[in-house]
C-alpha cells in the first residue's frame, strides 16, 4: 500500500524558514516524480513544486521560485521542501503527491496524496 | 498559466439523482500528437487529501465506481455521477496537466465545486 507522511510544518514568522519532508513507501521511490501541491484555509489547489525521480530536474510555480527548494532522497525515500523568506499568503495545508507517470518525469497528474502538514505564518 | 474554471461553485442534489459538475479551460488541452486531454477529476471529502477519480478526461481510477465518469475534449469537460451516494457529499475539483517545457509540473486547478445532498 502506497503511504505518504508529511512532516515539518508548523507556525513560522514571516521571513522565516521551514523545511517539510515525505516519507514514502508501498512503491519504486525513484521511478516516480514527486511534488508538493498546497491548499490555503478554505481555498483550492495549488501546485508548489515537483522534482523528477532521479531528482535531476526540479521545477517551481511562480509564487515560491527563488524561495523554495525541493530535493530528494532516493536511498531513504524521502522528498523535501526548504521553504525561506516565508509570507503570509504560504500559510496553507502542503501536500506531498505521487505523479503517476512511471517514466519517472513530472507530469503532475497525481495519484496517491498525503495527509497534509499545516504551515502557518505569522508573527 | 492555463485558468481553469467550474461551474457551479455548490450542487444540491438529491440521493439517487444525477450530478454534473462543469469545467472549462481557457485554452485545449488536447495534445494533438497523441490525441489525449490532459484534463483529471479530484474528489476532496473534509480533512481528507484529494482522491484522483478520472485521468486523462474520461478513464477512471482503479476502484472508483463506474457511476462516476468524465466526458469532454479540448476546453469544455463534464463529470457525472449518475446515482448519488452519501458517500459522495465532498468538493470535486478539476485539474489540467497540459504543460509546454516553459511550464513542466504546472498543472492548475479549478476553484472546486460542493457537491451536498437536497
């Protein structure tokens, strides 16, 4: 069984820094891309991030490029996301998502979620 | 980045009726070279991630029941359940994952539609 667990959210001021991690297991790792998508307090869908399943091309929406950071480690099946110069408008529930393309590009069509992990700024 | 849009924003629909949520996108997302929409169906129940329900347009997810389906091509896609369960009181959102090499991972989402029992 697939199974996603985010870690590492929490309350950070604005400015700060937070790096959230996924645990992964129930699949070949590093034949999927991953991503982080976000959902703000009562708000829809956005996607943050996604890194390919080697982890040699990572991309960014426009909103967090330049801020964020996103990584992987294929040995311990673990994808992170370094937040920095965090706002109030990142205040959201992250979500690490499994794409589904088993070439292991980003494709962002998702198959398999996480839970969430909730990170709030503010001062 | 390609919007795209729902309608209605809420549904109320009795148990045992037809739902039908709506979505656009304001450019195709069908790609010619292998004639597939990019376009995939979520279904969101409170404090639970999203589900995946339907790919590529119109094929559903492993174990999710045939009385949801997807129709639709290029910008104007629908989805359908066609006897409502309680079970299926959540959000449904739509989502495009038509992307260029400029826009790899892009995929955007609809804003959600609340679908209720009348």
């Amino acid at each position: 069984e697939v199974q996603l667990v985010e870690s590492g959210g929490g309350l950070v001021q604005p400015g700060g820094s937070l790096r959230l991690s996924c645990a992964a297991s129930g699949f070949t790792f590093s034949s999927y891309a991953m991503s982080w998508v976000r959902q703000a307090p009562g708000k829809g869908m956005d996607w943050v991030s996604g890194i390919s399943g080697s982890g040699g091309s990572t991309f960014y929406a426009g909103s967090v490029k330049g801020r964020f950071t996103i990584s992987r480690d294929n040995a311990k099946n673990t994808v992170h996301l370094q937040m920095s110069s965090l706002r109030a408008e990142d205040t959201a529930v992250y979500f690490c998502a499994k794409d589904s393309d088993e070439a292991g590009k980003v494709l962002s069509l998702f198959d398999r979620w996480g839970q969430g992990i909730l990170v709030t700024v503010s001062s | 980045d390609i919007v795209m849009t729902q309608s209605p924003d809420s549904l109320t629909v009795s148990l045992g009726e037809r739902a039908t949520i709506n979505c656009k996108s304001s450019q195709s997302v069908l790609y010619s070279s292998n004639n597939k929409n990019y376009l995939a169906w979520y279904q969101q129940k409170p404090g639970q991630p999203p589900k995946l329900l339907i790919y590529w347009a119109s094929i559903r997810e492993y174990g999710v029941p045939d009385r949801f389906s997807g129709s639709g091509s290029g910008t104007d896609f629908t989805l359908t359940i066609s006897s409502l369960q309680a079970e299926d009181v959540a959000v449904y959102y739509c989502q495009q994952y038509y992307t260029t090499p400029e826009t790899i991972g892009q995929g955007t989402f609809g804003q959600g539609t609340k679908l209720e029992i009348k």
